[in-house]
DNA sequence: CGAACGATTAGCT
DNA sequence: GCTAATCGTTCGA
C-alpha cells in the first residue's frame, strides 16, 4: 500500500485493513483486528494536540506512529488523513503467517493463537519499538499488502479506553481464531 | 516537581 | 473475573 492509501478517515481505513498482510523485515502475518482514533475523539492520543509523543500522528499520513502503553508493550499505529490531521489506526492483532518461529522466540510462547492476538503482543511479535516511530510504511523494514477479497468484517467498541466507548471503531475479522477479545456486541459489515 | 493514569498482558482464583 | 507489574507522558501546582 502506498501513501495516499492512508489519506483517508481512520474509521475506513481501519476496515480496509483487516484482511490486509502485514511484515516487518519479512516477520508477520494477517491483520484480523483493528481500532481507528482520530483528532475529534476524546479517546484518541491525538485529542488534546500535538505533544512530543504524538507528534508522528500530526505528520504525513502511512507512517507508523509507535508509543509505549503501561510503560512495558510497543503498540503499532498507522498515521491516516491528510497530513496535519492527527488520525491512526492501531494494529490490534494478527493471524501469523510469516517466520512463526522467530515470533514464537521474541514472545517466549508456542500458542500460535497467543503470538500476535493483542496491541502488544503485535510489537513483541514484530520487533517493533521506538526507532520505527515516523517510519514510511512503503518502505524497508515495513510491507503492507491490502487484500484483494471482500471479507466479513464485524465491529463493536474499542477495548482499554474510557471515553467514547460508544463509537464502535474496533473492526475484525469474522470468525478469526486470532482476535484479542470476542466482540460481544457487533454489527455486520456489508461486503 | 509531583502525581495520576493509561489504546496491556500474564498469572492466579 | 481480578490484579500486579511497570514507567513514560501529561498536566497541574
């Protein structure tokens, strides 16, 4: 995926994701689940404006803004809207496809179903930290393929907020083995 | 400068 | 289901 396929309001491309492949250095797999944030949200890191940890959000849209969650997990975003906007979607989940093992060693577990079903089990799995916040998403060490199927998508509210939990951005794929939690309310997508 | 609070996870009951 | 772990970010004094 490219730049301008960022440039659009988080929500869509929050749906637009699921189903779409996801590799870092080679290391990934398939995005199942996802939760969009954007400037106009009282849940959103980017609520408040532009601080030294957000800022990436604030920049050019199909980067990736990474932030610390609990002082301990790397959690995964991409920045969308035009540039300046302060929207992103955060990468909840993956179903794991590519270098299982080397996934299996970075997060000290052999469930496949445990390696990338959750924000940061996605950083741990990925390797991802800090130095890849603002990173280009079209470039080394990032690869992100949109799928070319209409897949059922479900959606519901977001997980671990406060505020807003009645704006039901969290998008996944149906019947996926690989999601960080069952949507307990959802509604159906069309295809 | 101090204090509160997380876009979480793992482990235990 | 409940909670400790753990620390950077943010905001108010």
């Amino acid at each position: 995926m490219s730049a301008a396929d960022f440039d659009l309001p988080s929500d869509q491309v929050a749906h637009l994701l699921i189903g779409a492949m996801l590799l870092v250095d080679g290391v990934g797999g398939r995005i199942v689940e996802t939760e969009a944030y954007d400037r106009e949200d009282p849940a959103s890191h980017s609520f408040s404006g532009p601080t030294a940890r957000n800022q990436v959000m604030f920049g050019p849209p199909g980067r990736a803004y990474v932030y610390r969650s609990y002082g301990i997990h790397w959690c995964l975003n991409f920045v969308c809207r035009e540039e300046g906007h302060g929207a992103g979607v955060l990468i909840r989940a993956l179903e794991p496809l590519r270098r299982l093992e080397l996934m299996r060693e970075r997060r000290g577990v052999d469930d496949e179903r445990l390696l990338c079903s959750g924000p940061g089990r996605v950083g741990q799995a990925l390797g991802i930290t800090s130095e890849l916040n603002g990173a280009r998403l079209d470039r080394s060490p990032f690869q992100v393929f949109a799928s070319t199927e209409r897949l059922p998508v479900m959606n519901g509210p977001r997980i671990g907020i406060s505020k807003a939990k009645e704006v039901h951005w969290r998008f996944g794929l149906e019947n996926s083995k690989y999601l960080s939690r069952k949507f307990e309310k959802f509604t159906s997508q069309p295809g």
